[in-house]
C-alpha cells in the first residue's frame, strides 16, 4: 500500500480491484440475460452503464462507508427522485413506526388540519416538506437502513438480471405448460 492508498482508501488499487472484479461479474451475467433474451426472441434488457461507471459507484460506497456516511450515499445515488430536503429527512430515517405517526400527526395539526376530516392532510404535510408522497417517503426514508444501502449498492445489478431470469423462466414454464396442456 502506498501513501496515496493510505489517505484515500477508496481510491486504492486494492478496492479497485475487487471493484472491477464485481463490476466485470456484474457485465457478464448482463450479457449472458441479453443472449437469453435474444434467443427467446424477446426484445433484450438494455445495456448498462460502461464498468468503469460501475467501478467508480463502488469506489464512492467504499468512500461513503468508511466515512460512516451511507446515508450521503444513500442520497446520491439510491434516493427516489424527487426527494428535497434529504438533511433534514435523515432525522426520520430509519425511526420507528409509532414514533414517525406521531410525528406526522403533529405536523398535520399545525397545519391546521383536522386527520379525521381530512384524509388527505398527512400526505400533503409530508409532500410539502420533503416532494414525495407519504408511502414513498416511507417506505424508502422512514424504513431506511445502511444494510438495505449497503445491500443495494452491492447486489442490484445482479439482483435486477436474476429477477429478470426468473422472469423468462416462468415464461418458459408457462408457454411448456401451455403447450402441454393444450396439446
């Protein structure tokens, strides 16, 4: 290890390499489903983002992670579109249940809004403060987790093309079984 690689962790040749490694396993399962596809004669998933792209992801979730920060990275490169205001939405991330209710029903009250009269007034509450709808926010803020981040980060694009293989074999199974009942 080098004194560069000693100030800056994530950018050493070492994260590199397993970076490169992941993102070269990642591109090969991609183009093994791209294949599939094309030979079932459905149109391909689209190709991804050059693995130099990949590469620097990881080398920004290694940054984020040893700087205790997934949920910086969380706001980067995961967040849903659309979210404002993700500092201050950090202080829900994450809370309990009853807790994030309460809060929510403290909100509506100082908005002058009756809950029972009007259903509508927790999502407005929660949409004026932070752009997203009450379910989104949380089922992607209030429920979030740097595990779920960490979970994400690593394993989505093989998570994508595993499901999209799961997909395609369940059409296969369906057409077979079609074929076979109806023969």
């Amino acid at each position: 290890m080098n004194l560069t690689d000693a100030l800056d962790p994530a950018d050493s040749e070492q994260v590199g390499a397993v970076a490169a490694a992941l993102a070269g396993m990642e591109r090969d399962l991609h183009e093994a489903i791209q294949d599939h596809y094309d030979a079932l004669g459905v149109d391909p998933p689209a190709d991804r983002d050059a693995p130099e792209e990949r590469i620097a992801q990881l080398r920004r979730l290694v940054d984020h992670h040893l700087r205790e920060d997934l949920w910086g990275y969380f706001v980067a490169e995961q967040a849903p579109e659309g979210l404002e205001n993700p500092e201050e939405a950090e202080r829900y991330a994450g809370m309990d249940r009853k807790a994030w209710n309460d809060t929510v029903e403290e909100w509506v009250e100082a908005a002058g809004a009756a809950p029972e009269a009007d259903e509508s007034a927790p999502d407005r509450v929660v949409r004026e403060r932070f752009g997203l709808d009450r379910a989104t926010f949380e089922r992607r803020v209030v429920e979030w987790t740097p595990e779920r981040t960490l979970r994400i980060a690593l394993r989505g694009p093989m998570d994508a093309d595993i499901e999209r293989l799961r997909v395609a074999t369940s059409a296969l199974r369906r057409k077979r079984d079609g074929e076979e009942g109806g023969g």
